[in-house]
C-alpha cells in the first residue's frame, strides 16, 4: 500500500502530540477549582462584556450582575464546544495519518473517541473541588466534536481531489492528453 502525505512520520508524531495537547489541555482546565474556573472565565466574560456593552459600568447593579452571568455562562459553553472541536479535527486528521484513506469509518470512531473523552471528562469534574460534571456538557463536547471532526474530513476530501488534480494535471502532456504510464 503507498503511503500518503498524511502517513510521514513526521505528520503522524506532529499529529499524535497535538492531539495529546488538547486532550490534556482540557484536563487541566477541568481540574480547575469552581473558583479558579469562575476567575477564569469571568476574566474572558469581562472583555466581552467590554466590547458588547460599552456603558455596562453605568448600568444598575442587579442589571450588570445578570448580564455578567449571562455572557460568562455563553464564554464558558463557547470555550467547551470550541476546544472539543479542536479536538475532533485533530483526532480525525490523527486517525488519518495512522490509518489513511481506505477506512470510511474514521469519521464516527473520531467522534466516539472524542465523546468519550468528554465522559471520562465529566467524570473527573465530579471528583474536582467545587465543580459538578453535567451530561449537557457531553452533549456539547460531543457536539464540537463532530464539529471539528466533519471539518477535517472535509479538509482530507478536498485535499485529496486537489491532490489527485494536480498530479493528473502533472501526468498530462501538454497537448492535454494523458501520457501512458
């Protein structure tokens, strides 16, 4: 079988360590404490609130604090969904670099992997100080997943139809004709 230019060493290790990254990014935000969390997000809550609400600092008290729980509540299920769906694309251009074109199920085995992973995720949430793990943010971490996971195949089918382009287009004499191999 011909190796493609997703099956490099290279591209496999550089692949495998990102995927490994993310994966262990998540777990360190997920390790977080409710209070270091709340930092966290509030601090990306309160750039938004920034932007979106130029006169926030005039508004009443009780309006400030909903309209602040509201965003944070939006920054903290955006960044879920956002790093799940780094993490689908980088499990599906993974699986291809190991596994490569011939296997149609790399989409599907990308999304469990990475649902589960989101499971297993939620589980740890349960034993860390102050957080509780919900099975609505499975359902949006898998979400991502799929996400990002519908992305990179998109990416590998049309890379490779550029791919296959080009080298028919190399293959051509340059009346237009193929040459015979």
């Amino acid at each position: 079988m011909e190796r493609t230019g997703w099956q490099r060493t290279w591209v496999r290790v550089l692949l495998t360590t990102l995927t490994a990254a993310v994966m262990l990014l998540i777990f360190f935000f997920s390790n977080e404490t409710a209070d270091r969390s709340d930092r966290t997000s509030g601090t990306f809550a309160r750039v938004v609130i920034g932007i979106a609400y130029p006169d926030f600092d005039g508004m009443p008290e009780s309006e400030q604090q909903d309209i602040f729980n509201v965003i944070q509540h939006l920054v903290r299920k955006t960044a879920h969904f956002t790093e799940y769906a780094l993490l689908g694309l980088l499990i599906r251009f993974c699986l291809q670099s190991w596994i490569g074109n011939k296997r149609k199920h790399l989409l599907p085995a990308s999304w469990i992997f990475g649902t589960l992973y989101a499971v297993t995720d939620e589980l740890h949430q349960l034993v860390t100080d102050g957080r509780a793990g919900q099975w609505t943010d499975v359902v949006l971490d898998s979400s991502g997943v799929l996400t990002g996971a519908v992305i990179a195949s998109v990416v590998v089918v049309l890379g490779s139809k550029a791919y296959i382009a080009a080298k028919e287009k190399e293959d051509r004499e340059p009346d237009g004709i193929l040459q015979k191999q």
